[in-house]
C-alpha cells in the first residue's frame, strides 16, 4: 500500500489488482489502521464499467481482527448504479461523530460486495482517514506527567 499525508488527511491507495464486483461477498483490500484514524470518506473507483440490472451495493465495514469477521461492524454502504461506466468514483461522506468510523491501530476497513453485479463490473476501493484528534486519549492511564 502507499499512502500520501496531506495536512491532517491521509489518503489511501490500494495497490492492487481490481476487485470484482460481480461476485457476492467478495472482500476488496483492505487497510490496516497504524494509528488512531477516522473513515472521513469511502470511494470506489470503477475500472470496469457495471454490467446490472439493479444497483451494485458495496458494504463498508470495520473489522478489530484482520481476516476474522468477529465483532466486525458495518459503518455503511456505497450504491453503484447497474449501467455506470468505467473511470467513475462512487463515494461516501461520514460525519466525524458518526460510530463505529474511528479505527485503532491493527484494526481493518475492507469494502465487501452485498448486491453483486448481474453481468460484470470492476473497481479499486479509495478510503480516506482522518487523523484521530485524541489519538492517546484512550490511553490516558498509561502515560507519565514529568514536572
């Protein structure tokens, strides 16, 4: 993966091979929190156009164990219009306060397919994070003051 941090933004390019979105269930990439961030925005860029009779639904979820689907939580979904052609980005705006967008480090933003595509359809996920404002907080315990 590479990302690239501009001011407190930190976007998310998958380097990977265009998941298909013409099979149910499929998992795209996912990414892997370093640190405490925010999902400010889940996008899908199309590399393939979508072959479909009805809307392609990608779910956008929020895993605590990578490759483990337990206590995973669905922070929301992307609609894709049956028909919409290669090159377009599909995205997805959430509020700062929105629950469960805020990741810890180690856990995992994957984009699964929920409503698969009649015929064929392609695409890369784009999410983008936000840097955590209170990224110790939690950890507030643990750190020493030194006078």
């Amino acid at each position: 993966m590479a990302y690239e941090v501009k001011s407190n933004l930190t976007f998310s390019r998958i380097e990977a091979a265009p998941t298909v979105i013409s099979t149910l269930g499929v998992l795209a990439p996912g990414f892997v929190a370093g640190k405490h961030v925010q999902l400010a925005c889940a996008a899908f860029r199309l590399t393939a156009a979508v072959v479909s009779s009805a809307p392609v639904v990608i779910t956008i979820k929020k895993r605590i164990t990578s490759n483990s689907a337990t206590g995973e939580q669905v922070i929301g979904t992307l609609s894709i219009p049956g028909g919409t052609a290669a090159g377009v980005i599909v995205y997805r705006y959430f509020d700062e306060d929105q629950a469960p967008n805020t990741f810890r480090p180690g856990d995992v933003c994957i984009y699964e397919v929920t409503t698969a595509a009649t015929t064929s359809g392609a695409g890369i996920p784009l999410p983008e994070f936000w840097e955590h404002p209170q990224e110790y907080k939690d950890d507030a315990a643990t750190l020493e003051v030194f006078a």
